[in-house]
C-alpha cells in the first residue's frame, strides 16, 4: 500500500472489495480543512462537487465520498504511474522528449479549456499535481484551488 502525506491528510491506494477496482482514497482532517479554508470555509464542499460535475478524460473525478465526524474523504480512480515529477525525474537531464512534451501539453490544455467553458480556474498547475495513469494519459489532480467554481456547483 503506497501513503502519500500532505498538509492535512494523506492520499492511500485502496481497492474495493467488492469489485477488485482499485482507487486513490484522499483523506483529510476537518480540522485541517477548516483551517486551510479559514477566509472561505464553503471551498471544502466546492473541491469535492468539482471532482463530482468534472466528466473529463484529463480531469479527476470523483467515485465515492464519505465522512466522519472528524475525516473527510474523497475516493478517485487510481493514477498508479505517479506524476509528472516522477516521469521527470527518470528522464535524461530531467526532460521530456519533444513529442512525448507536446503529448502531455494537448492533455493539459484539453482539460484546462474543458474548465475554461465551464467557468473555472485551475490555479494549481505543477508536475506533482499532473498525474498519470496506466494507459500514459495525464489527468489533472488537486482541485483545492479552483476559482470560479460556482457555476460548476449549479450543474454546468
């Protein structure tokens, strides 16, 4: 089992049960939460409707949510081949080949104007939030900073 640790919780790879499916479990103290989204404490329940309306191969999703009286966490599908930092970092002088560089930056793009149409702002673009899956697509990760978000909650 891989645990990756944040500010205020940690990132599990989990399988369910009941179906074998394996997934990325974001869990997240209230208490942090509430303290990083002290000036706009409604963000909390904004990040996990945006993985919830977000439809969008380059994009998280979101399969599950639960919480308790003292976690909260977000279930997404499993990006089991790390970020881009990663894919970076094992690469000759720590760069992408060109094509391999104008692959991930369509993928980008097409999830950012995807967010775009819908009125929201991806303020978190950084290789450790560009995550990537088993089939070598990118999908965008960490909605925590999302700006605009209203319109996505009323259902765009």
């Amino acid at each position: 089992m891989r645990v990756l640790l944040g500010g205020f919780g940690m990132v599990l790879h989990c399988r369910k049960k009941t179906t074998g499916v394996h997934y990325a479990a974001k869990i997240q103290t209230k208490a942090g939460l509430l303290r990083h989204f002290r000036k706009k404490p409604a963000n909390v329940v904004l990040e996990m409707k945006a993985y919830a309306q977000c439809h969008h191969p380059y994009l998280t999703s979101l399969a599950y949510a639960c919480q308790s009286p003292t976690v909260a966490t977000l279930v997404m599908p499993l990006s089991n081949y790390g970020d881009l930092n990663r894919v970076l970092s094992l690469c000759p002088n720590n760069r992408l080949c060109v094509e391999r560089t104008r692959f991930y930056a369509a993928e980008i793009a097409s999830g950012l104007i995807y967010l775009h149409k819908h009125a929201v702002m991806y303020r978190d673009l950084k290789p450790g939030n560009v995550l990537l899956n088993g089939n070598g697509h990118i999908c965008l990760a960490d909605f925590g900073s999302l700006a605009g978000i209203y319109s996505m909650c009323c259902g765009l």
